[in-house]
C-alpha cells in the first residue's frame, strides 16, 4: 500500500478511495483470473544497447578515444541509450554517430552505422522500461509509476505483465519492401502475445502501448487475421498515440530538437535524427493534416503535410524523400480500424507545436512557433483522429485535460483511468460503444 500512497496523491481522495476499492478487488482475483498484459514502449522509452566493432570508423579523435562508457560486459556491450554521457558536447557527437541510421536504396532497408551493432536487453520482462538509466532512477523513470501500479492489483512481471522493448530508431514497411529489423519486431511480439496467452490459461492479452508503440501495436493487428485477432486480443488500450503523426516532428527534422535536455546542442543531434525511420514515420500525415494550413512558413516557401517531400529537399535532407514516398505515405493514407475492442488514453490542453516560423537564418536556427492545442508533443487533430474513423467498432477515448505526452504514464489521473479498464476487463464489467468522446479535467 505504501507504493500506492506515493504513485498517487491525497489531495484527491475521490481518486485514492477508487483506486483502493480496485487494488482489492483485484487482489481477491486469482492470478489465473488476470488477463495478461503486454506493455509496449514510445520512442526512446526503453533501454537500448551497443557494441563497437573494428569496422567502427570514429569521425574524430574524441570518438576514437572514447570507445563508451566504462561499464561495458565481457563482450564489449554497453548501455548506449540512455547513458548520461550524451549530455557532455563532446561526446553528444560520438553517440549521435553511434546512433544513425543508414537507408540504402539498392536493399531498401535501413542498417546500423558500419561497425555498430546494437541489441534491446530484457525482451519480454518490464525490466528496461522502467528507468532508461538504473543508476539515475530520479530523472530518468519512464515505465515505473504504471507498472508498479499494475502490481499492486497482482501483476507479476514475466507471469502475467509482460515488456516488449524494441529498437526505436527503426520503423515499418509496407508489403512488398525490406525492413529485417521492424518485421522481426512484429514477429516477436506476435509470439509474446501468443505465448504470454498459453502460460496464461489461454486468455486473451491486454496490450498496453505509448506513443509510438501505439502505431507498431496498430500495424501489426492490421497484418493478422480476424481469427488471431478474436483469439489473442482482448483489449488495446493506446497512450497518447500520434495516429497521424505531429508537427513537432518537423521541427526535429529541419532544426534538432533535444527534448528540453540541458547542455545538449539541437544541431549535435539533428543529423542523428534525420536518419532514424521511425522519425520519418511520424511526419504529420497529409490526409489528416491536410494541404491548405501550411505547417511551417519561410521567407520563400511555406509547406503544408502535402509538401513534406519537398520540405525534406529543402532543409538539405533529399534522401529521406524516396523511402517517405514509398515506405512511409503508403502506410498512414489511411487508418484502417483494427477491429479489437481499443481505449484511447489522451492529454490536452497544452501547447503544442501548430505552426513553425523560420526567419531569413534558415533551419539551423530553432523556429517561431504558434501554439495549438494537443499533449505538448502531438497535436489533438492527430490523438483523436481515430474518431472519425473508426465508427463501426468499439472505441473509447479518455481526454484528460492538462495531461503531458509522458506524464499520462505518472500522473494519478491517468493511472487511475488504466487500473480500472484493467479491473473492468478482468471482471467482464467494461461496456464500450463505438466511437465514444470522456473528457476529464
């Protein structure tokens, strides 16, 4: 009970007094009674690891010298993400490096940086998505408010609560092209939602995604069959999930964006996250951002969703434009219901990127911005685009007023809105219409 007093605050007693009827509630279920859950991270929301090898080819001295941080294994692997070192200038360069990404057109597929590999430790536990750095739990907690709440209802991580870690840099593909790391993906958590199930007497899994897991979960329930889906799937609860991407990706692209980190240089990085794919994936998709409100204006040119290739181009990133057209836009024209029961999990209410003003400096210099509404990392057109869309099957979405892209995994107000769908799925008391709108305050 004393980790449950400090997830959530008695200044709301209302909440507190909920969430105590729950916890023994559910605590009076056998474990055998509990439908597994799978927890499936956003970008950069779990550990991530890194091997150098003798094809690594350091572009300056500093980096050649500075092989990582000391404690490594016996085989040389180290933490890579996150590891406070990335906050020191000269050695932001030497992890930038070590984290790009390279598509190569005749394989279409993106790869590691020559010389670099890279593994996602505790595939399948929560272990890694608790605190990105074990050593810095205070500022570096990512997971651990959720699932020490999922326990305290009788969760055990392994049995019955499951993590599914991935590497985030890499995204998906449509049909018919390469991509050897997001595919394995899938295929892991398709056999950890199988597995989790069979260990569980068969019942049928809670996934639990954020962010960007939200559209990983998405696209592999698209590539299944109703069958499977009616077999494994009980319920999709989705965390503030960027369904048609953000605006702030656009930011990250022309300029860097160090995600309010001190000491960190936006241009350091920016090239870093040109590369990565998941990034591309999240450019603001143009059927719902549309081609009339222009997302970022310049002196000589504005660009609305529509015109991202040619945004790509111009701020000096042309490769990026053949794998967008062709990997990316195929899969966010449309978005296609899923067809298991989903809860949408949102924040509003605080300023989020709406449009970008660039002055005659150019991109290298970070934009004016005009403020809309949204989480403060996805704009509200994107989280309640589902809406409209998906009409013909069960969907809920929960609007917490106030509630941050990150802290809907803290605050008590959006725990307590997970714990009890749980609790509710668990005793067969949920009722979910479709295409249903609570907002909270």
């Amino acid at each position: 009970m004393k980790r449950l007093l400090s997830i959530f605050s008695l200044r709301n007693l209302y909440y507190y007094a909920i969430l105590s009827t729950i916890m023994l509630h559910m605590v009076c279920l056998a474990n055998s009674r509990l439908h597994p859950i799978i927890l499936v991270p956003g970008s950069g929301g779990n550990q991530l690891e890194a091997r150098l090898t003798s094809e690594y080819k350091a572009s300056s001295l500093i980096c050649k010298t500075y092989p990582g941080p000391l404690h490594k294994d016996k085989d040389g692997w180290y933490r890579i993400w996150f590891d406070p070192s990335v906050l020191l200038v000269p050695y932001t360069k030497c992890f930038a490096e070590r984290m790009t990404l390279y598509y190569d057109p005749v394989t279409d597929d993106y790869y590691n940086a020559p010389g670099v590999q890279t593994r996602v430790p505790h595939f399948g536990s929560t272990h890694s998505l608790l605190y990105l750095d074990p050593t810095l739990k205070l500022i570096s907690g990512y997971m651990a408010p959720l699932v020490e709440s999922l326990e305290e209802i009788g969760y055990i991580d392994s049995k019955t609560l499951f993590g599914a870690p991935y590497d985030f840099r890499y995204g998906l593909a449509p049909e018919g092209h390469s991509c050897h790391i997001g595919s394995k993906y899938l295929q892991q958590l398709k056999d950890l939602i199988e597995n989790a199930s069979v260990v569980n007497g068969g019942k049928p899994v809670i996934i639990i995604s954020h962010s960007l897991g939200g559209l990983y979960v998405h696209q592999l329930l698209l590539r299944t069959t109703t069958s499977w889906r009616m077999k494994f799937i009980k319920h999709f609860i989705a965390l503030s999930t960027p369904w048609g991407g953000t605006v702030q990706e656009m930011l990250t692209f022309a300029s860097g964006y160090t995600l309010g980190v001190p000491l960190v240089k936006p241009l350091l990085v920016r090239e870093e996250q040109r590369s990565s794919e998941s990034n591309l994936w999240l450019m603001p998709s143009p059927t719902l951002f549309g081609h009339v409100k222009p997302l970022v204006i310049t002196p000589n040119a504005n660009y609305t969703a529509k015109d991202i290739p040619r945004f790509l181009t111009d701020i000096g990133f042309s490769e990026g434009v053949h794998p967008y057209k062709t990997r990316v836009l195929p899969m966010v024209e449309k978005l296609t219901a899923p067809e298991v029961p989903v809860t949408c999990i949102i924040g509003s209410g605080i300023h989020t990127p709406e449009t970008l003003f660039y002055d005659a400096k150019g991109f290298d210099k970070q934009p004016s911005i005009i403020w809309g509404d949204g989480d403060g990392t996805v704009n509200l057109l994107s989280l309640l685009a589902v809406q409209s869309q998906w009409i013909n099957q069960p969907l809920r979405i929960i609007n917490v007023k106030g509630l941050s892209h990150t802290s809907v995994l803290s605050d008590q107000r959006s725990l307590y809105q997970v714990l009890k769908l749980v609790s509710d799925i668990n005793t067969d008391n949920l009722e979910l219409n479709t295409s249903f709108l609570e907002e909270i305050s």
